[in-house]
C-alpha cells in the first residue's frame, strides 16, 4: 500500500516550530519538490513493528525547519532543483544537507537512468541511493536502518581516530613540555612522576626540573602555581623554563628566586596568583646541598640505615608573588656518601586519609616511605608504590595536582 506524502505548508513567522517526536522509532525527513504531487513514500514498518514517522520539506529552509534530533534518516531527490548560479553542480543540493546535518543518515533517490550521478552522490558523502522505481515499503526500510546504522559506524570511527590522533598529540605536547633532566656525569640517578589534576589535563600547575651546570653542580627545583586550570599550567610551564635560562646564566638562591617573582608577576593573569617553590644544589661531590623554600613543603632526605626524615624548614621564605622585595635565605645541609632526596609537590601530602576530613600530611607520607623502604622498594619502584598507596587512601584519583622527583647517589 502506498501512502501519498501529506505537504506542508510554509509556517507563519510567529509560529512556533514544531513539537520534537517521541525517541522511539525512526524518524525520515523527505526532501523533495514534486509539482504534480505524484511522489509517493510507501508506509513502513520499523523492526520493532512501529510505524516510521514521515516529514517532508520542499527545500533547504524548510528542511533547516523540521530537521529535529528526532529525526534519524533524510531521504533527499536529486530532482530537487539546485543552486542557481554560475558553475553549479548538480550535487551541491547534497552538499547543502550533508553541511547541514552531518550527523544524520542521508540517502539519495534518483531515476533508474541516472546511476552515475547516484554512485557519485555516495562518493560525496550519501550513505546510500535508491531509484524511484524500487520505492516499496521492504527496500526503503531496509535502506534506512542500513544508513542510520552505517552513519553510526562512520561516526563512531571517525571519533575513535579523532581520539587515537589526540592522544598521539598530547603524547608529543607532553614530552615537549616535561623537562628532560640534564644530569649526564653527575653520577646520580633520577625519577619522577607526575599527575595532573584537572580531568583529561595534559599539564597541571605544578612543574619541576633537574640540570647539572658547567661547574659540576646539580640544580633541582620542584614548584606549585596556585590554582588548576589552563592559564596555572602554562604559568607552570613558563617558571620552568625561566628557572633552567637563569641556573645555566649562574644565578643560584636568593637572587635567582627574586627573578622568578619577577617573571611571575609579569605572566601572572591575575594578581592574586602565586607560587610556591623548592630549589637544591648539589655540590659537585655530591655530600653537601644548598636548599631554598619559597612557601614549599621540604624535602625528604633518605639514607641508609636512618629513618627517612624532612629537612628542617626554620628558614623558609614566602611564596613566589605574595611579597614585594622578599628574601629566601638558603640554607646548607649535609648528605654524606649516600643518600636520596625526594622533592614533592603538596598534591602528595593534601589527599584524604579514608572518608572523613583527615588530611595524610606530611607525618603520613614520611610513614609511606619509611614502610616502602622497610620492604625494599627504591627509585622508581618507590615513587609508584607510593603515589599508588596515597591514592588509594584518598579513596581514588587526588583532586589536586601531584609531582614527585627523587634524586639518588650511592
């Protein structure tokens, strides 16, 4: 049985558009021009046995009009007349709709003489064709639950390649913005992680690096931007990198980090923006360290045979961008032949310790490592077992940024 297409009539400016359709079934919109009112949509059933819904427009406006989510197939004749202008195609009606709705299934009806144009309509982008001789209820059907399913398949290929190419790129971003430590014939071994907070994040605010100077000496610093969005991570970025220009020019302690606070204040978007900051330099024997603290958790010290314990923090200085003409007194500490220094940022000590409000702190994590070293974990054993059992007290991903560094020697 054949059903004529009811034709629609081009709405009132003040009326309003029409009401979207129930989510179930199938939904096509016909886009067709047919003066003697002969064409015919035949009625058909969906796989479930409801009826497909049928909406036609008689060109691209009214199309734009009645093209809803709830419609999942367009069915477009390319007897529709075309663009009117110099070198048009006769495929630019197609290239309209598919412009237009480049998620919705589309086929094409044409006549049985015109299978070129047809097959050059898939080529451009149609799902499918039809010719009008073969426009029974069972093909059309069938034809739209083949397109909308493929138009599915294309799409959900295309955003897996469009996934794989993003994960290649911020593969690329991040060994281009993580810094590659620079330690050859220092004699010391390196390792760190690093986790950033924001969901999906390439970078956080946190930043750290590691380079070994002209003189022998080992700089490392490790760093914290308030705050976790994009503007913090680039601000993170940009500390860096200053930090590694102004070591290997031979500024070091509290003339270095006075420079810092100034690029900060300059790179800042806001005013309110600091930063905390550790640095260390190893001296090139590898027994003595200068260490600075910007308003930054202190650095765990690791020998053998000792429990691990914090250097002692009585001459810290504020954070990066709070204070004008602020001053960051270094102090010496003794290593010996031995040693490991595991610099943190506060992402590792501010997660919780189970369900309620207790913080881990910096007692809690000095226990982790003690009880990791106790079972003879070291390097980058050690920095993953750690990381994972902070986490898992916390009770899954930390909401804060985390970067760990551990240097060793002996």
């Amino acid at each position: 049985m054949s059903v004529p297409v009811p034709r629609q009539r081009e709405a009132p400016a003040t009326q309003a558009r029409p009401a979207p359709l129930p989510d179930s079934g199938l939904t096509l919109l016909v886009i067709e021009d047919d003066p003697s009112g002969a064409f015919n949509v035949p009625e058909m059933l969906d796989t479930e046995g409801n009826r497909v819904r049928i909406r036609t427009a008689r060109n691209l406006t009214e199309a734009t009009r009645l093209l809803t989510d709830g419609v999942q197939c367009i069915l477009l004749d390319l007897a529709l007349p075309g663009p009117e202008r110099e070198g048009a195609d006769a495929l630019d009606t197609l290239r309209a709709v598919l412009r237009l709705a480049p998620s919705h299934a589309v086929l094409v009806l044409t006549a049985e003489d015109d299978a070129e144009r047809a097959a050059e309509a898939v080529r451009v982008g149609a799902q499918d064709f039809l010719f009008r001789g073969e426009l029974d209820g069972r093909i059309l059907s069938r034809a739209i639950r083949y397109a909308v399913e493929r138009k599915r398949s294309d799409l959900a290929q295309r955003q897996l390649t469009e996934s794989r190419l993003r994960a290649q790129e911020n593969a690329r971003l991040e060994r281009g913005l993580l810094p590659t430590p620079l330690l050859e014939g220092s004699g010391l071994r390196f390792a760190a992680r690093y986790r950033p907070g924001r969901s999906r994040a390439l970078l956080g605010g946190d930043f750290y690096d590691t380079v070994r100077t002209s003189d022998g000496t080992v700089h490392a610093m490790i760093g914290d931007v308030c705050g976790h969005g994009p503007d913090e991570a680039a601000l993170g970025v940009e500390l860096r990198i200053a930090w590694r220009a102004l070591t290997f020019a031979g500024l070091c302690g509290d003339q270095l980090l006075g420079t810092l606070q100034q690029v900060l204040e300059n790179e800042r978007p806001d005013d309110e923006i600091f930063a905390t900051l550790c640095t260390v330099d190893i001296t090139p024997d590898g027994r003595r360290a200068g260490v600075c603290l910007a308003g930054h958790p202190s650095p765990l010290v690791i020998r053998p045979g000792m429990a691990p314990r914090l250097m002692p923090t009585d001459e810290n200085g504020p954070a990066l961008g709070l204070l004008p003409h602020a001053r960051w007194p270094r102090r010496e500490v003794q290593l010996g032949g031995a040693w490991s220094l595991m610099m943190y940022t506060d992402g590792l000590i501010e997660g919780r310790v189970g369900p309620g409000v207790q913080r881990l702190g910096q007692e809690g994590m000095v226990e982790i490592v003690a009880r990791q070293l106790g079972e003879g974990r070291r390097g980058e054993e050690l920095l993953d077992t750690t990381v994972t059992e902070v986490r898992t007290l916390n009770g899954g991903e930390l909401t804060d940024d985390l970067a760990v560094l551990l240097l060793d020697r002996g």
